[in-house]
C-alpha cells in the first residue's frame, strides 16, 4: 500500500476474488449451456478479471476488447463517454458477456450497451465482480459478484487514475 498512500486497507483477499470469479464462471456456464459466447472486457480495468473468468468459464470463447472512458485521468467521472478501442469481432446474433470489473454509477455501462444492442447480438449480459454502493446507480441487470463497496477502490487491475494494481481491493 506503500505506492497509494491514500489508500486505506484491503477489503477482500486473493482467495476470495479467486472464489467468487470460480462461482461466477459456475454460473456462467450453466447459464450458456450448449452455446459458445464472446466475452467482452473494458479495458483496462476489467482486463484481469476477464482473464480470470473465462479461465473458470468451460464454453466455447471468444474474447474481444473495448477500451471507453469517462473518468479520464481522475478517479471520479466526467459524465463525457468516448470509444476509444472498439471491437475487432463482429457480434451480430452472437451471444454477448460484458465482463466487467465494478458497476459504479452505471452510466458508461449503460451506454455500452446501448452501443452493443445495436449491433444485434443473439443476447446481451453482464457479468461484475463488484457492484458499487452508489446512489441512483443504473438499473443493470447482471450475473454480480456479492462482494459490495461503498467507497473508491483499486486493486486487482481495477484502474485507479489510470494506474494497475493487482489482487488487492482497497478502500480509501
């Protein structure tokens, strides 16, 4: 914690991340049973976990990224959504897996997937480890984690002011 000083303490361990991303590619696969699926991650934060999850996910994957913002530099939104890597596949009646690290204010979130149902996917869902504690948070339906926060986090390639940090969730 010595290279974020702000940063508080760790809330969940490495073998709880590991477990819960298990659980969710469990879940996962039965959901999708017989079919294949691309698996999206939001650079660069949902990266790892994507990584993590289709590993626990014993389907037929493809695996593609996008890269938006709407936080910039900083570690609170902007409100301002941009594309900045899109999608190298095509998803067109292809079943669809948003992977993504935490659900905050949802926004960025909802307007990806605004994005991604007009390209017509067979089926649109997400998949979070972490589900923000954020008031008028966006009405997501998601296959989530049970692991909440309430504050700023960073750890376990979460994107903190654009920098990485690996298997450590902490709080400020």
């Amino acid at each position: 914690m010595e290279q974020f000083p702000d940063l508080d303490r760790v809330l969940f361990t490495e073998e709880e991340i590991r477990n819960r991303v298990k659980e969710l590619g469990t879940s996962i696969t039965q959901d999708y049973a017989g079919k294949s699926i691309v698996v999206i991650s939001v650079l660069r934060g949902a990266a790892i976990f994507m990584a993590d999850l289709v590993r626990e996910i014993h389907l037929p994957i493809e695996m593609d990224y996008m890269a938006i913002s709407s936080y910039g530099n900083g570690a609170k939104s902007s409100g301002v959504v941009r594309i900045l890597k899109d999608l190298t596949c095509s998803i067109e009646d292809r079943h669809v897996l948003i992977a993504e690290d935490i659900l905050d204010s949802g926004l960025t979130l909802r307007y990806l997937m605004k994005n991604l149902e007009s390209r017509n996917p067979a089926s649109l869902q997400v998949a979070t480890l972490l589900r923000k504690d954020t008031p008028n948070q966006a009405d997501i339906p998601c296959n989530t984690s049970d692991l909440n926060v309430r504050l700023i986090y960073c750890g376990y390639g979460l994107d903190y002011a654009n920098g990485i940090e690996t298997y450590l969730v902490l709080e400020f």
